[in-house]
C-alpha cells in the first residue's frame, strides 16, 4: 500500500501565499457588531445632549424666578426664604423658626399653591418633600396644621378649621423629642398664643383640645412649662381683647 504524503509550499517571492478573504457570514457579522456600536453611541451621545439641554432650560427658568425673589412677599421670595431655613447657614438641622414665621406669612392656600411651584423652578425639588425629610414628624404635623388653617384665596376669612389646627399645633409642640429625651417648643407654643386673636379665641380652642385629646389645655400647658414659662405664655392670652 502507497502512502500519499502531502507537502505544503512555503510561500516565496514566486509563490505568495494567498490572501484569505472575508466569508459573507463575517460581513454580516461585523455589521451587526458595528450597527451594535453605532446604536449604542447614538444613545449615549442623544442622551447626553438632552441631559445637557435639560438643564440649561432648567437654569434658564431658576435664574428668571431668582430675580423674583427681590420682590417682598412674592411667591419666589417666600421659596427662598424656606430654602434658607433648611440650609440654615450651612448648622446642622433646619431654623424651625424662620421657616414657621414664613409659613405664616404665607396669606392664604393658594399663594402656598405658588410657593410650592416657584420652590420647583428654583431648586428643581418637591417643597413637600423636603419639608418632610428636614422635620420631625411633630414639627412637620406644626407646619401642615399652618397651611390648613389659613383661607383658600388672599383677603377671605380664616378657614373655619382654624381653632383646631391651633389646638393640633400646640399639642405637636408639647409632643415634640429631641433624639431620645422628650421636650416642648416653646417657640411654637408662643407662635400659636400670637395668632390668637382675642380670650374668647383661645376657650375655642381650648375645646377643640378637649374634643381632640380628651385633655385639659392649661393642664398640659402647666406639666409641659418650667421656669415661668407657663406665666408667659398665659400673660399673651390675657393681655388680648376678650
């Protein structure tokens, strides 16, 4: 039997070696690996620019409602004057009391409507939110009772709910904890006794903590003074019209 030996020819100068060329199947395939890549620049670069034009559109609208914040009592001059109160100068924690002095300054329901869409044009945030993220859940309940109480439109009476939303806001300054240890507001306490308007005021809501907490207003406000606080905060009352 012959054995058949095959030789291979290295290729000179008079025999090149061939070029091996591409199989149609590796076309399709590098294709398909370039539409692959392709598409994925497409999206990163489509999605860049409209990251990019985003923001200038939405710094375009901060540096407009900005230049409303000059104008005392304006919708953006109130967001702004919230927004420090949580920055609070770069202190830990939020100004409690600069944000309920300008919640209260706040006239009526739907002015806070515009506060809240002026806060979203400036910090591109939800005022909601962020009041609830920088609060107690006593100092969020204060702040919400604030708004509830006030009329829906500028210049109308106050909401009718209003003696309960004071009875609701002392009883959060009397619940209110500082880390583990419980406390009083004073501050608070003292917002509330300003608001009331005249003695009879303050027995309205009085019964609406009886009615709310089965509880004796001046009974809590005793066990929640000390140092004469309870004198002070009554003498406010007391010094008002009946």
């Amino acid at each position: 039997m012959q054995t058949e030996i095959t030789t291979y020819q290295t290729p000179t100068e008079t025999s090149p070696a061939i070029a091996v060329q591409p199989t149609q199947q590796d076309k399709e395939a590098w294709t398909l690996k370039e539409k692959i890549l392709f598409s994925v620049l497409g999206v990163v670069v489509v999605g860049g620019t409209i990251y990019i034009g985003r923001k200038i559109i939405l710094n375009k609208i901060a540096n407009k409602e900005e230049n409303k914040s000059f104008e005392d009592g304006s919708s953006a001059t109130y967001a702004k004057q919230i927004k420090m109160a949580f920055e609070n100068d770069g202190w830990p924690g939020t100004d409690e009391d600069a944000l309920r002095y300008t919640l209260r300054q706040i006239p009526s329901k739907e002015e806070f409507n515009k506060v809240v869409k002026s806060y979203q044009k400036l910090y591109n945030g939800n005022l909601i939110k962020d009041m609830s993220d920088e609060l107690t859940s006593t100092e969020y309940n204060e702040m919400l009772q604030i708004l509830a109480a006030k009329p829906e439109k500028k210049g109308q009476a106050p909401s009718a709910i209003v003696y309960s939303a004071w009875a609701k806001r002392l009883k959060a300054a009397f619940d209110i904890s500082y880390g583990f240890l419980p406390g009083t507001d004073g501050p608070a306490i003292e917002a509330v006794f300003n608001e009331i308007p005249t003695q009879t005021a303050f027995i309205k809501v009085a019964v609406e903590y009886k009615k709310l907490y089965g509880k004796n207003l001046l009974d809590d406000l005793k066990s929640e003074s000390e140092f004469g606080q309870y004198d002070a905060w009554m003498k406010i009352i007391t010094t008002k019209q009946k």
